[in-house]
C-alpha cells in the first residue's frame, strides 16, 4: 500500500470539491452537496474521486477537509439551546453588546437575534479580581443551583465567561469543571480556553459561538470518520482552519470556533500558491460560489489577515484571513421589491432545490438561471455532460421578472437575464471599492483571481466594472478551496493580553512582555510537537495588539524576524509607528505606545505539492460559435475548450472558454494569454 496520495474537500452550499494530490499529478472532482448530511457527499464524492485517480481509499495518506457547517449553523441560528454562566453583574453581557447599531442610518434595522436567551443567562457568585486574588469561589450547592437550572432549560452546551479569566483563568477553570462533571454529556466552554483576551463581551461572544456550533459539529466529525472508515479509509483527518491553516481533528472538536472561515481562507492559500512565478504579486482573490461571492487580498504570496470580523452579524476576535462578502453567488435569488427595483440575492436557492434550470425543484430565478438564458453556460456540457441544464424551465422563470420590470417580446426573459446580471455586478465592484478604499489601497495595482464555479463565470464583468486592469484565472477554479486544503500548512494562533504601557519603557513592562513571549512560544512549541506528524520543521513568529495611549481601538502590529529574536521596546514602537503611519497618514512620538496584547502562530511545514507548469502546444481552433446575449445584445461568439490551450496561448474576446468544473466569459475588448502556472491572465486589449 502506497498511502501516499493527499486529497483537499471543501463542502459548500450547492457542491463538495475534492482534489487529489498523488503520483500521477492532480485530480479533481465535484459531488452535488447534501444538505441533510453533509457526509453523505463526502463519501460518495470520495469513491468516486479516488476511482478517478485508479486509486483506492487504502491509498490516501492525508484527508485534508474544510466545511462551511459551523459557518452556516451561526447565520441560521440552528445549533441547540445554549446556557451561559457568568460573575456576578455581568449575566447581560450579551444583550447588552457594545450598544452600537450595525447601521445607523437605516430605520428598519433590528438588533441580531442573542444566541443565548436571557433565561438562561445565569450568574455564579464567583469573583476573581484583575491580580488573580480570588474574592469569591462558589460553593458546591452554587454548583448544584446552576446545574440544575441549565438542566431544565434543556441546554445541550454552555459557555463560561469570568471577569479577568484572560489573566487568570483557574477560577473559571475550576467552574466549567464543577458544571461539566455535573451536566454529562453536556459541553462546557471556558472563554479563556477557548481565547484568553480581554473584552468580556467579545471573550464571552467567542465562547458562546464555540459552544453553540460544538455539539453540530462534534456530532458531524464523528460521523465522518464512522462513514469514512467502513469504506477503508486509514489515513489521519484534518480540518482547515480559519487563519488559513490546518489543524488535527481532536483540536477542532475541541475548539471548531476555529474553522468557521476555513473555507474562503483555504482558497486565499491556494490563489497565493497559483500566482508564484508570474507578475503578479498583488491579488485580489474572488470567489464566487453558490451563495456569495468574497474577496480577500494577498501581497507577496501571503494573505490579510485581520483579528476582528463578523460572522452571521455578530463580531468575533480572532486571527483569521481577511475574507469580505461582496455579493450575490450563483445560486442567489433575482427578485423585484414592491417599489419596482430589480434585486439579486440575498436569499440563495442553494443546493436543494437549486437554481431552476437544475431541475430540482426550484421556482424562482437565480444567477445561474440568468447565465444559462444569456448563453454563457452549454445546458448540455455543465459539469463536463455529468448534469444537463434546462434551458427553457429558467426562461418561463425569468418571465415574471421581465414583465415587472417592462420588458416584453421574444427577448423579455433574456433582457432580463442581463439586467440581473448587471444589477449584480454593480453591488460587486462597490462593495470591491469600498473595500479597497478602506486599506488605503488603489485597485490598478492589483489582479482579480476568481475561483468558485461562478467565478471565472463572472470576473470579466466585475473587472470591466471596477476598472481592474488584470484577471488570472487559475487552472482549476472550481475546486479551487479544496486544493488550498492540501496546500496548507498547520497552523495555531496563541494570545497573551498584557495591556502594558511599551513607551516610556520600564523594567517591569520589558519583562512582562518577555515572559510572555517566552511563554507563548513554549506552548506553540508543545502543540505543534503533539498536533501533527512527519512536519518539515515549524517557525514562529508573532503579532502585537497597540495603540497610542487614549485611543480605544489597536491596530495590529507583525513583527519581523529580528524584532522577534531581540524584541526591545523601542523596536516594537517603530512598527507600531509605521503601521500607523500607513493606516492615518502620520505617527505621533510624542504619545505613550501601549501594547494590549501579544499573539504568537507557530507554523508547521507540511510536504510541498507541485503545482502543474502548463505546457506549450499547437494553435487549437475554436470548438465553434455560440448565440451570446451580451451587454451589446446577440452576436456568435467562439468557443473554445482549455483543456486545449497551451503555454503562451492567446485569445480575443469576445469569447467563450469552457473546461469541465467552470466556464470563463471573456468580454469584447479583452484578451487572454495562457501562462506558465497554466493561469489565463485577461487584460485589456
């Protein structure tokens, strides 16, 4: 037995990827998702890729997965009644938040519904002061009143949130013990556990988010392996990881509050990999799939990473990769609103029942409807021939929108095709400026690389938009976050909250933040040596939350290599500096440097997978013409097949380029050239 192959899964919406990395190079696969249960397309996607590859399920060495699960538990608000146990004063933690409106210029906006119900809220007399004297420890009948309270409110999970516990973290230690051993079955979540940093709303926040999405996600892991391993599967199982990484699944049982973004980040990862050796050293990566479209940045290989996102409306503080929505996926609705305006999304049709030219039962129009009746996808080669499309059920379902909006005659449901079309793109490229506006960034200096199955589909339009000047589009978009999968290193964040005052430097505040260091750097050591074997070694390296003494919010601080082998204060502050600098146009020496808290990701490096250099081949004539309805209205417009298309190859739009997992629109205007990583790069002209 070889054991040697590696395959990527990423499940979303509408399908699940898969990749395989293995002797004879790289294969790919797509299985319409199962939303019942997801692992029922893993392992029929799974047999199904392997035979692909003449392999079998004893010849894979390392399942690599990423599930947006969790992700889609917190937007819906389905996981089980969750209790929270908090000191006492603070049981509205939740519900009162940071008493800010998400918009404060829209009147119909209502507060996100609070994951934890007020009744069960409960307090604990438990006290822990900010120098870790204990001022209050329950008793055994506190435990006893608070178990049986959360017992008959059903709760399936709990979380525990201290005051301080991100200094101090016995005590609710010690609490979450008492309680689990009291509730069997039942998980316990300690925020200081889970991510020990200060804030206690944004701390408690995380270990409810943990809690609520555990018992889902737990119960979903195990029967993975269960399915998997009746089918012979021997190999390790790891999950992707929000910040880009990958991590055991004992750790993301433990704390998948981990993976929710592992998805998005994974094809951030692979959009670095694929754009190495070519010009193009600024990314920005789009991936549109069945129910929206993200973005995120790379610069020189690596991707953004922030410590403060949103997930399903609700703030979480950890490092993750910077992924944006910006906008409709291929599965979203296209509607108008009772005053008239045409809308896309954003409610989605997903995998059941899907878009209507699916033919599974769906009624209303979707963005796939739309390319469909615009001419953009073959109803007879979708998925390489694996799903027939139909055509004439997603016209009679654009009908009704035509008529709302006007349009009438032989063409009423294409017109209206391309309106949504159009109506999409346009919240695309705002949302992509605004965006880029807020980093202070200018779009001309970056390429779209789109990947998703809508994607390619769609990135020629939203670069003519936003008047982007490059798109790379790589060799096997579709299943692009699966690759990324594979391509992951093994990665954890650790945090430290210090809140010391850097400049002026003091002794007292030097030491704290070396012992700090030191501490964190041992525990990211002690991980990665029990997280994962046959690792290529591991590096550290470390981040710093600060700011300028009286200013409510950090920026984040990386630090370089040096500054990581001798961190003096006067170092750290010149980061801090510059990064202020870049963010607000100038640097203030004159005010204290504070640093609030110190982050250190240890990094474990796994195997290389060689990505395929394209190849050069003869010239290859258009497979024929097709009738394209395009902003310009109906012209034939060739067709070519990638698969076909060689190193240095070039094609003028317009034109269509179809492969088996996507189909690249190319506009009037454009043109595309084949490079050596095998990417089309499109430019104008």
């Amino acid at each position: 037995m070889n054991a040697s192959a590696r395959v990527g899964i990423d499940v979303g919406g509408t399908f699940t990827d898969f990749v395989l990395a293995g002797a004879r190079g790289l294969v790919f696969h797509k299985e319409p998702s199962t939303p019942a249960d997801p692992s029922a397309a893993v392992e029929s996607g799974l047999l199904a890729l392997v035979q692909k590859a003449g392999l079998t399920m004893g010849d894979i060495g390392l399942l690599v997965h990423g599930t947006t699960l969790g992700l889609n538990a917190i937007i819906q608000r389905r996981g089980g009644p969750i209790g929270l146990v908090t000191s006492p004063g603070n049981r509205d933690v939740l519900e009162i938040a940071r008493c800010r409106m998400a918009n404060s210029v829209d009147f119909h906006l209502t507060r996100e519904e609070d994951l934890v119900p007020r009744d069960l809220a409960f307090e604990i007399p438990a006290r822990i002061m900010v120098d870790g004297t204990v001022l209050v420890r329950p008793t055994a009948a506190d435990y006893d009143r608070i178990a049986a309270a959360l017992r008959a409110g059903g709760v399936v999970t709990v979380a525990v949130m201290l005051l301080h516990s991100y200094l101090h973290p016995e005590l609710e230690a010690e609490v979450a013990a008492e309680l689990g051993a009291r509730l069997p079955g039942v998980p316990v979540s300690a925020s200081a556990a889970v991510w020990p940093e200060v804030r206690e709303y944004e701390r408690a926040l995380v270990a409810v988010l943990n809690g609520f999405i555990a018992p889902l996600m737990q119960e979903y892991f195990t029967r993975l392996e269960t399915r998997l391993a009746a089918r012979g599967l021997r190999a390790p199982i790891t999950i992707t990881a929000s910040n880009g990484g990958t991590v055991a699944l004992r750790t993301a049982r433990a704390r998948p509050i981990e993976t929710v973004l592992s998805g998005p980040a994974s094809g951030v990862v692979a959009a670095a990999r694929a754009a190495e050796r070519t010009p193009h050293q600024r990314l920005i990566t789009f991936d549109m799939g069945g129910t929206s479209s993200d973005i995120a940045l790379t610069r020189s290989g690596e991707p953004e990473y922030t410590t403060r996102t949103t997930v399903g409306g609700l703030p979480l503080v950890m490092p993750v990769v910077n992924v944006s929505a910006i906008g409709a996926g291929g599965g979203s609705i296209v509607w108008v609103d009772p005053q008239g305006v045409l809308k896309v999304g954003p409610r989605s049709a997903g995998a059941a029942p899907g878009p209507v030219c699916y033919g599974r039962g769906g009624t209303e129009p979707t963005v796939t409807d739309c390319y469909l009746v615009c001419g953009f996808l073959d109803p007879a080669n979708f998925l390489g021939g694996r799903m027939r499309l139909d055509r004439e059920a997603a016209e009679r379902a654009l009908l009704p929108i035509a008529a709302r909006l006007g349009f009438s005659g032989p063409d009423a449901a294409t017109r209206a095709a391309q309106a949504a079309l159009r109506v999409a793109t346009a919240v695309m490229a705002t949302e992509l400026s605004t965006g880029l506006a807020q980093r202070g960034e200018d779009a001309s200096s970056f390429a779209l690389m789109p990947f998703g199955g809508a994607g390619p589909t769609h990135a020629n339009m939203l670069a003519e938009e936003a008047r982007l000047s490059a798109v790379l589009v790589p060799f096997a978009p579709s299943t692009f976050c699966a690759l990324g999968a594979i391509l992951a290193d093994v990665k954890r964040d650790f945090v430290r909250s210090l809140r010391i005052r850097l400049l002026p430097a003091t002794e007292a505040a030097t030491a704290r933040l070396h012992t700090a260091l030191a501490e964190l750097s041992a525990e990211a050591r002690d991980w990665i040596a029990a997280e994962a074997e046959n690792l290529r070694g591991h590096t550290l390296s470390a981040t710093a939350e600060m700011r300028y003494a009286g200013q409510s919010f950090e920026l984040t601080v990386d630090w370089d290599a040096a500054t990581f082998a001798n961190p003096t204060p006067e170092a750290i502050a010149e980061l801090f500096h510059r990064v202020h600098e870049g963010v607000y146009a100038f640097r203030d020496t004159t005010s204290a440097v504070e640093l609030t808290s110190l982050r250190v990701r240890v990094t474990g490096h796994v195997a290389p997978i060689d990505l395929p250099d394209a190849l050069p081949r003869p010239a290859a004539a258009p497979l024929g013409t097709r009738r394209i309805f395009g902003a310009e209205g109906w012209g034939d417009w060739p067709v070519h097949d990638r698969s076909r298309l060689g190193l240095g190859a070039r094609i003028a739009g317009p034109a269509i380029i179809e492969q088996e997992d996507s189909t690249l629109v190319l506009l009037p205007g454009w043109g595309a050239e084949v490079d050596l990583r095998g990417n089309l790069e499109l430019r104008r002209g």
